[in-house]
C-alpha cells in the first residue's frame, strides 16, 4: 500500500433504512449517520455541534445492517471516503458528493437498550469522527487569514484505492481527491513547509458544510479539518541521531566480526493486493 484513506465514526442512525438489490444481486444499503462533537477552538473556547454522513454499506454487511439497524441505534463504522461524481441532467453541471464506503461495522447498543446518558460525564458521551489520510499534495497549500483574525489553510491529497476483482481477477485502481483545511499556528507552519507533490500525514475530523450558488441552489462539500499535518518522506533530526549511532555501533560489531554480514537493505516491499466481494458492473462510477 502506498496510500492510506481511512474514516472512524461512531455515530447515530438517524431514519429507517431502505435496503436495496443492485442489478447483479449485490445487497447495498445507506446510513444516515449524525455525529455529535467537541472540539477547542484556537482562542481555547470549547464549542460543539453535530455533523452528518452519509455510509455506503456492501455485501453480506448491508444484509445485517438491514436485518438489525434501526432509527436511533449507535452504531461504529470504519471505512473510506469516495467521491462520486455525475452531470446534471437539467443543467449539465458537473456534481459530486463525498460519501463513506463501509469496510468494517459494529453495532454498540446493549440487548436491554442504550444506557441513559449519564450527568455530570459529558467527557465520556461525544462521538467518534476521526480521518486518517496518506497521500501526495496535489496543489500548492494556499493560506488566507479571515476576518476575525484567524490563518486558515486548504490544499488537496490524492489517494490511490487497489484492489483485485474477485470476477475477474484483474487489478482494479481508483485515485480520491480529499480536500483538507488547517487552521491557526498550524496552518501557517504547513504553508511554510509543503509543496505540490510531498508525500503527507494528515489526521483530523471529516465536515461537510453547504452554501447557496447565485441562482439559490444549495451546495455541499466535504473536507477533513486537520489537527496533524506531517511532512513524509524526509529526514528528522532526532531519528537522525539514533540512526547514527546504531549505524556505529553495527560497524563496531562488525569490525570485530567480519564474517558476520549485515542483512540486505535493498529490497523492495511487495503490492498489497486486495480481494473485492463487489462486481465491477455493481460499482456506482
């Protein structure tokens, strides 16, 4: 692997769910999910809120989802994110929406019920919204500073999804584009630092807002808003040091020991291929 695309919500279904067949037998079905929050602000004021998404569940999932998920449950999924894009057929305008594909899921309810949300312990109730992203910078990062005083930061990842056909056996290659927002001091260290096509680290929590064009139509977007930005890749001073020294400390071993060789370092990692339960014809792209 050499990009990683990774979701974690625990969240709330918030409707009943509709499940559905696609034309090749495939079970698929989709959450609404709404995730309650908290997070500090750069000024140290503790705000809250809720988002929603949207989780596309396959397969032999969807059939449990199905059978078991009802309005209200509390539910955990790990997963994707993927953006579909189509044309409108009124207008023309190309569209896309961001979405979450399901790789695992666990339902958190106890058999008797969900417990009553305890006073006094809200550390312990909110919700999981976690993205984990590792992929290359498609743009340069462009920085601004807000109204109120604020740096904020957006630049563009690309990841690279692989994985084997089970039907065909051919290898399979889809890229996502993921739009990231950084904010404060750690915004205006990123612009600093990378540049179009690093290799980054990116951790934070995924956000969907909406805005009307001119014409009055409501728009979507989804972005991860970061709290970790890591340059990959490059060298660090303090790993630099260890390394030395156990560089040292080998050729000391080996200056004493001749006959002992140190191991091949030149090797190069084998692809990870990954067996897809989904038909290529059940694919909505």
């Amino acid at each position: 692997m050499y990009s990683y695309n990774r979701v974690s919500l625990i969240g709330y279904q918030t409707q009943p769910l509709t499940p559905r067949q696609t034309p090749g037998g495939t079970s698929v079905v989709d959450l609404n999910l709404v995730v309650p929050y908290t997070f500090r602000s750069e000024s140290g004021e503790e705000l809250s809120g809720k988002g929603f998404h949207t989780v596309t569940v396959w397969g032999g999932m969807a059939d449990v989802v199905g059978k078991f998920l009802r309005a209200g449950n509390q539910v955990f999924i790990s997963g994707r994110l993927q953006t579909d894009s189509w044309e409108d057929e009124k207008t023309g305008e190309k569209r896309s929406k961001t979405k979450i594909v399901a790789l695992d899921l666990i339902l958190l309810d106890p058999k008797d019920g969900q417990l009553p949300a305890p006073e006094g312990a809200a550390s312990v109730l909110p919700s999981l919204n976690r993205a984990d992203i590792v992929g290359n910078v498609t743009r340069d990062p462009e920085i601004r500073t807000t109204t109120g005083g604020q740096q904020v930061l957006t630049l563009g990842v690309a990841t690279n999804d692989r994985w084997r056909d089970k039907a065909t056996g051919t290898d399979k290659e889809r890229s996502e584009f993921h739009n990231v927002v950084v904010w404060g001091k750690t915004a205006e260290q990123v612009s600093k630092t990378l540049k179009k096509g690093n290799r980054v680290y990116v951790a934070g929590r995924v956000q969907t807002r909406s805005w009307e064009t001119k014409d009055g139509q409501k728009r979507y977007t989804t972005e991860v808003v970061a709290d970790q930005v890591c340059l990959l890749g490059s060298h660090h001073p303090l790993a630099d040091a260890s390394i030395q020294a156990d560089a040292a400390s080998v050729s000391q071993r080996q200056a004493r020991s001749p006959a002992d060789e140190a191991p091949s370092s030149d090797i190069t990692p084998p692809e990870v291929a990954y067996a897809s339960e989904i038909k290529v014809e059940d694919l909505p792209f």
